[in-house]
C-alpha cells in the first residue's frame, strides 16, 4: 500500500467512525472530512469542491422541490380520499407505498418513483399519527430493491448488461434480471414491512420556528357554492376532508343558524364554521371547492396578483382590536381578506364578519404578495416567524404532475440525463408557481446537499489513489480459493461495502471484470457472477450516501447516520443469503 492508500482508507474509516458516533451534525462531519483530505494531499485543491457540481447533488435537490410541488398540488389527498378512503393502518399504508415504489422502480428512474409517492407517505403519516420516518426508509430501500428486477431499473444493471455483451458477446435482456430480482423485492418488502420498526421513530432535525408556532385552532368560514363537490351532501361528509382535524361549531343558512349535526344536508349559499388547523382548513376548502369569507381579489376584470396568506398576531398597538370584521371593511379599504382567527383557550362561534377581534388574536390575511407586507406593518400586526400558509391560496393541482411525468418520460426515453431532466422539472415548479419562490428554498435541504458536496471527492480518493484496485486484487485472491456459492457472496459483500465510495456504477466497472476473470479460471460460467455484482452494487441499504434514494429521505425523515444500519445491515445479510442460491438456480455456473 503507498502512503496516499493509507491515509484514504484513514480519511474515509475515520469520517465513517464519526458518523457512527453521531454526536455532531453529518454535513459538520463531511466538511471536516474534506478539510482533513486537502491537507493530507488525498483530495487535490483543485478538486475540493467538485462534489458540488456533481449530478447527485442537483438531483436530490431538484427532487426535492419536484415533491415538494406534487404535494403542493392536493392531487395526492384526492387520490387517497379516492382510492384508499378507510386505510389506516401503518402496517397496511407501509405496504401499499413499498409495492408502488418498487413496482414504479422496475420502470422508471427509482428517485422518481420515490419522489411521487413521498407526499402520500407525509398523508399516511399525519392520518395514522405516526412520524414520516417510519414510511421514508423502507421506501427508499423498496425504490432500490424494486430497481433490480429489469435491466433499466438501476445503472449497475445496464452496465453489466453492457459488460457480459463485450464479454461474451451476449448482452443481458430487459428481463433476464426479473427472476432474482422479484425474488429479491418480495422478499425485501416482507422483511421492511415487519421490522420497520429497527428503526427508532424519528421527527425532523431542522425544525423551523414556522413548526415550533403553528396554531392548531383556527376558526374560518366556508360557504358551498354551486361549483361546491358537497352541496347535497350531509355535514360529515365535508368533514370526513379534514381526517378529524376540522370541527364544524354552526351552519349558517340566510338569517338561520343551525347545529353542526353530521346528517345536515348542505345547500347552495349555506355558511358552515369550521376549526382546526390552517392546513387542514386548506385541505376541505380546496378539496369540496368552498368559498372561504372576503372578497375575490383575483378574477375577471381585475389585474392578476401573486396572492398569499400570512399568519400574524394582533398587537396591542394594532387598530384592529376591539373592532369587528365587518365595521373594518378590510377588502374594499385594503385590498385584504381575513380568512381565519384562533383565539387562544377559545372555541369561536361567530361569523368572521361579527367577530370583534382582540389583542393576542392570531390571524390569516389573505393579499398580494407585493402589499400585505406593507399592509401588516401599518396595522401594527406581527407575522409568526414570515410564516405563509396555503389557506385561500390557489392550488395548481395539473401542472406538477404534468411537469414531473415530462421529466420522468424524457429520462425513460433517453432524451435528457436525469440531473438535467429534474432541474428543468425544479425550475418549472418554480415557474408555473407550483411552489411559491418563497418556498422554493425552504424545499431544498441544505444540509444534506452539503454533506454530499463534501462527501464526493472524500469517497472519489479510493478510485484516485489507487485503493479500488488494491480492493480488486485482494478478492481475487481470496475468491480463487472458495467454493462458487462462497465466490459469490464474497464479490456480492464486497461489491455493497464499496458502493458508498464509488457510484454504483463505477462499483460495477471495478467488479465486474475481476467476476468475469474469477470464471473464467475455473471454468465457470460468468452470468451468476456478474448478477451478483449488480446485486451488491444496487443494494446500498448501509449508508445514506450510497444513493440518492437513501440521501433523499434522510432530511424529511430525520434519520441519524447511524439508523441506516439498523435497518439496512440484516436487510444486506438477507439479501445475500436469498440471492445466492437464487442465482445458481436461475444461472447455473456449470
């Protein structure tokens, strides 16, 4: 081993050893790691910040947004409403987004395939009442278990389709991967679907102090109008939106005021009163097309505004206080509308209009992105933390999905590269407004794009140095002396150890020939052998930047470097004792 071998292996064991101990933030420790390698001459100056540039990073910060949009858009509450009205156990939920994901990776790029079904865990998770952590990691580790089972699933196949074609002159097919690899998928989801619970429950890390503030009773108005998908239907069908979030305290019909029982039909011009929290307030009204209190700020004959909603507590100094919504006349002096109140240890019962508002008070205003600002400040109002709500904002409900299946299908028919195709998706978000610019950012983990920024060149110093190769010569050696069963646990262990270092691509072009040449000798036939490879090399479940899918969830679910052992260490034994004798089955060596 030379020296800069050496102190590669230390850089990286010792970064992996600080992890592992988890006692400072990963993108603290990843920066560390980076500093420490330029000083020890194992990552070039010139190379330091190359990891930034690197398509993963773009990718996992594009889809980010991509998600962040699609869950923006409501579609994946009508389609739960719709297709999965009464599933709420966590058990059931987990599996139905663990087969989706996997079947959907078979076929498409699996970041994709994870990025469209992650707004739907975030529902499971609030309806169940449980953290997203419990459905983020095993999804992701079905998006990669799901990926095995055709050659265009992951890269690590299709590179070793390429390899055995300039080998043997035979290529693998599209489907030669699908033995093994549904074998492997059911057997995978089976294991993630009853021992998801390796890993502790976890909440995110980055909270922000919009979360650390946000008001759980606000009061609003709603009134059903002749577009409304409730009007002659009963009460708690309206509320049946809301998933037990949202109470209703009257319905109001002309000058009537009535009880809010379950089996009151609602009609045309009737005004409910309904509480709970601001989104899932957002949730009913845009869900049965209800017309929340105030005037239409945007429409025909008006000039168009970027409008929005801020939260924002009534002061003291405030002319607000002590006067009713209806003498302040906000949207004809203002141009604003109040669309909520929450009073705290209050349940409100009046109309907003006849509501006299307090000191203390919490509000949702409604106006044009470019005046409320102005608006908040000349009535002494103080906003939570800039804190912007979805409340009596409009949703754009066909054009994330249009834009992430454009992005999805030039990637699948091979016109643009996946980093390309999800920046343009990202950017259209942004746009068509699928996601406010003032989000846009907030989408966009920075830590985790950090830690991979730094994490790159550190892993790229085994490959510079010289130290894959020196891995690549040592498995030959040992695998020489074993059995074929023993050849290829030991290629397929190998090749998921040094798949966090290298892309798992790169893992491929490093194995796969020493496979092939391990074969070769003995006289064996070398499919098994380069499957194995693919396996172990598409099979990262150790790590949380091995692969995009596994570093896409890591932010959201606010997992800890060290949970993807816990859960991924006896999946990868699982996956080598099962697919051992799955491929001298399916490929047998003689």
């Amino acid at each position: 081993m030379t020296t800069e071998q050496i102190l590669s292996f230390s850089v990286i064991g010792g970064m992996m050893a600080v992890f592992i101990w988890d006692r400072f933030r990963y993108d603290v420790v990843a920066c560390c790691a980076l500093v420490v390698a330029v000083a020890l001459g194992v990552v070039k100056p010139d190379h330091a910040f190359s990891g930034f540039s690197d398509d993963i990073v773009i990718i996992v910060g594009s889809a980010l947004v991509v998600s962040a949009g699609v869950a923006r858009s409501g579609i994946v509450d009508v389609a739960i409403k719709k297709f999965f009205p009464n599933l709420n156990s966590v058990r059931t939920q987990m599996a139905l987004l663990m087969i989706v994901v996997a079947v959907l990776s078979a076929f498409i790029k699996n970041i994709g395939a994870l990025a469209i079904m992650m707004p739907v865990a975030f529902q499971f998770a609030r309806r169940a009442g449980v953290s997203p952590s419990r459905y983020l990691m095993p999804m992701a580790f079905s998006a990669l278990l799901g990926g095995l089972m055709t050659q265009i699933g992951t890269s690590p196949n299709i590179v070793v389709s390429r390899l055995r074609g300039e080998m043997t002159g035979t290529p693998f097919t599209m489907f030669d991967f699908t033995p093994v690899g549904g074998i492997l998928t059911l057997v995978g989801v089976t294991f993630l679907m009853f021992f998801y619970w390796l890993v502790p429950e976890r909440q995110k890390q980055s909270n922000s102090i919009e979360e650390a503030v946000e008001i759980s009773n606000y009061a609003s108005e709603a009134t059903i109008t002749g577009q409304s998908t409730m009007m002659g239907k009963p009460l708690a069908e309206l509320l049946k939106l809301g998933d037990g979030e949202v109470v209703a305290t009257a319905v109001l019909r002309g000058h009537s005021r009535m009880s809010p029982f379950p089996d009151i039909i609602l009609r045309e011009d009737d005004s409910v009163l309904l509480e709970g929290r601001s989104a899932a307030l957002e949730r009913v009204v845009s869900s049965a097309k209800l017309r929340l209190s105030g005037k239409a700020l945007n429409g025909p004959g008006k000039v168009e505004q970027d409008l929005i909603s801020i939260e924002a507590v009534i002061s003291h100094q405030s002319p607000l206080a002590g006067v009713s919504a209806r003498n302040l006349a906000l949207s004809y002096t203002r141009g604003i509308n109040l669309l909520a109140v929450s009073r705290r240890g209050e349940r409100l019962r009046e109309r907003l209009s006849d509501l006299v508002l307090r000191e203390g008070d919490v509000i949702v205003m409604q106006g044009a992105r470019s005046t409320l600002p102005g608006v908040l400040q000349d009535l002494a109002l103080l906003p939570l933390a800039q804190q912007e709500v979805m409340l009596g904002t409009q949703r754009r409900a066909l054009f994330p999905i249009i834009i992430l299946a454009l992005a999805m299908i030039s990637t699948a028919l091979g016109y643009a590269p996946v980093a390309v195709a999800f920046f343009a998706a990202a950017l259209g978000m942004a746009v068509f407004k699928a996601v406010p610019l003032n989000d846009l950012y907030k989408s966009v983990d920075g830590p985790i794009l950090v830690m991979l920024g730094a994490l790159i060149p550190v892993s790229d110093s085994l490959r510079t140095t010289g130290g894959s190769e020196l891995i690549a010569g040592w498995l030959g050696q040992v695998a020489h002396s074993l059995p074929p069963y023993g050849a290829i646990a030991l290629i397929m262990i190998t090749a998921m150890a040094v798949t966090p270092f290298l892309n798992n691509a790169a893992t491929v072009l490093v194995m796969g020939p020493i496979a092939v040449s391990f074969a070769t000798t003995l006289g064996f036939r070398p499919e098994a052998f380069l499957m194995a490879v693919a396996i172990g090399a598409g099979s990262d479940f150790l790590t949380p930047v091995g692969h995009q899918c596994n570093t896409l969830v890591m932010g959201p679910g606010g997992y800890r470097f060290s949970d993807y052992p816990r859960l991924g260490l006896p999946l990868s034994i699982l996956i080598v004792l099962v697919s051992v004798p799955a491929l001298l089955w399916f490929w047998p060596v003689q």
